[in-house]
C-alpha cells in the first residue's frame, strides 16, 4: 500500500505517518520504483498500536522503548532467557501504565 492509502485505513494525516518514519516509531517495508513509501498489513498494524498509544499519552520516547521491546520479543530467533523475561516485564508494565492512565482519564472526567 502507498501511503495515502495507510492514512485512509488509520485515520492519520500523512504528515503524521511521515513524522512517525523520520523519529523511527514506523518503516515503511520498502519503497516503489519511484521513491514512493510501501506499507504492508503490518506496517498498518504497528501505526494502529501506535495511534492507541498517542491516544493514552505515551510520549514519543515511551512508544519508541516499547515497541522496542515489542519488537526484539517478536523477531526471530532465540532470546536469553534474562533478557526476555526484562522484556516481558517491560511490556508488562507500560500496558498496566496505560490502563491506568484510561481509568484515572475516565475518573477525572466523570467528577467533572
């Protein structure tokens, strides 16, 4: 998929997926001929995750440490067992931040 196509299907503007290429949170998987950006389901995938983080109020800095982490859970081949379950922990931890995070937004404006 080019890019426009990806802003239809995630709702973002495409000067917001290119912000998102130059600090490094998403790649496109390869690009055309032509120099255009190509995005596969999961590249869509991944900016979709990243579009409920920004909702949630993960700093640039937060989603780059978690995807991360995401992403050396996910490659291939094997991790040592330490280093996985650091990661796991990780992962483990930013979601319970973002949970409570929904909630505590949920509270505040149910006070209101």
């Amino acid at each position: 998929m080019q890019i426009g196509e990806v802003a239809a299907r995630t709702e973002l503007s495409l000067r917001t997926i290119r912000h998102y290429e130059e600090t490094g949170l998403v790649v496109p998987s390869a690009r055309s001929q032509g120099g255009f950006r190509l995005y596969t389901q999961s590249d869509v995938a991944r900016l979709m995750v990243i579009r409920r983080m920004k909702l949630l109020g993960f700093t640039l800095e937060q989603m780059r440490d978690l995807l991360g982490a995401t992403d050396r859970l996910d490659a291939d081949g094997e991790l040592p067992k330490a280093e996985r379950a650091v990661l796991v922990e990780r992962v483990r931890a930013e979601g319970f931040a973002a949970t409570l995070r929904t909630r505590l937004g949920r509270a505040a404006v149910a006070r209101i």
